[in-house]
C-alpha cells in the first residue's frame, strides 16, 4: 500500500524548493550591487522612481514606492517614488483608448525625466505592457530594471533593460516571495551608498566591485 507523504514532510519539501533560487541570487550578488549603486547615483541627482507590474505585481509595485517614500526604519533617508498602477482611472482610460499594453509606457511618457528609475515586475516575463513600458523609459533615458522569473521569457536583459535580476524557479509563488526580499535588497544597498560619502559622482564604478 502506498504510504502517504506526512503533513511536516509536505512543508520540509516546500521549504526546500525555496532554497535553491535564493541561492542562485546570491551569486549574482555583484550584479544587485551594480543595480544599487546605479539606482543610488538616479536618486542622488533628484530622480524619481517609478514601478509598475501586472496583478500580484501590481501590489509589490505599491509597496516597493512606500518602502521608498516612507521608510519602516526610523532614520533612514525619505527617496521619491510612485507605482502606475495607483491611478485607476489612468490605467483604465489609456487601457480603453489605447489598449491595456500602453498602460505603463504612455504614462512613463507623460510623466518621466531621463534622470528617473524604470523598475517593471513580471513573474514570468512575458507581460507586454510591462516590455513597453521598459522600453519607453529606455528611449527617454532612464535607468530600467527588471524583476522577473523562469527564465525571463520575452523580458532578456539587454532588451531595454540596463539591469535584469531573475528568480530561477518557475513557480509564480517563489518568484514572488523571492521578489520580495529582491526589492527589500534594493532599498537597503541604495541606503548604503547614501551613507557612503563619495560614491555617488562619478567616476565610482569601482566602488561596487
């Protein structure tokens, strides 16, 4: 008779499949570090950033702006940012008029300086509006970067995307959770190089070796 895998051994191998892709980030430690530092320098001579994702990614998009705006830990540094998929009646009006794949780079259009931050999300990237959007921030001149999962899917670094940080696992749940604590990197290194006087006027590439 088959034996039925026990409830603690269902959690022990859920926990386990969490493993490996937060492994395999840490080896692209140097590259975060890079995006953090860029980020920092945008900051630094007053830009804004702005995030935008479909769905689940949508609410990470929210919290990545109020990590930023309003920091949870006292002290540290207030930095602007804004999620496009706050202003409902935007989305749906550019989405009726324009189609729902113009949703996030008509806005990053109208509402972008070349010195901003681009930061798009998509669990498996494939979202066409969040490719758009990517790419009109890069035609404006901002610094684009890219949450995404699996193996990127249509998303590929180097397709308007100056930094790409991918969550190896194809199951939406883990490359959420693993988002998550990706972006929480993000805000805490960024918060780093502002404490580092010095490093943010160029040249200080070498800083983030």
């Amino acid at each position: 008779m088959e034996q039925r895998p026990s409830a603690a051994g269902a959690v022990r191998q859920a926990f386990a499949r969490r493993v490996r892709p937060g492994q395999l980030l840490t080896e692209e430690s140097a590259a975060i570090a890079r995006c953090c530092h860029d980020m920092a320098v945008r900051f630094h001579r007053g830009g804004t950033l702005l995030v935008f994702g479909n769905g689940g990614a949508s609410t990470d998009a929210q919290h990545i702006a109020v990590e930023f705006v309003h920091p949870v830990i006292v002290g540290k540094r207030a930095l602007p940012a804004m999620s496009l998929t706050n202003d409902v009646a935007t989305v749906t009006g550019v989405g009726r008029q324009e189609g729902f794949a113009e949703v996030f780079a008509h806005q990053l259009r109208q509402l972008a300086a070349p010195h901003d931050i681009a930061l798009g999300i998509s669990a498996d990237g494939r979202c066409e509006n969040v490719r758009r959007g990517l790419r009109a921030a890069r035609e404006a001149g901002l610094l684009t970067v890219l949450l995404r999962g699996g193996d990127g899917g249509g998303l590929a670094a180097g397709d308007a995307v100056d930094h790409a940080i991918v969550v190896r696992s194809t199951d939406p749940r883990i490359v959420k959770e693993l988002h998550v604590t990706v972006y929480h990197v993000l805000w805490e290194l960024v918060h780093v190089f502002f404490e580092q006087p010095g490093l943010l006027d160029p040249p200080d590439r070498e800083a983030v070796r």
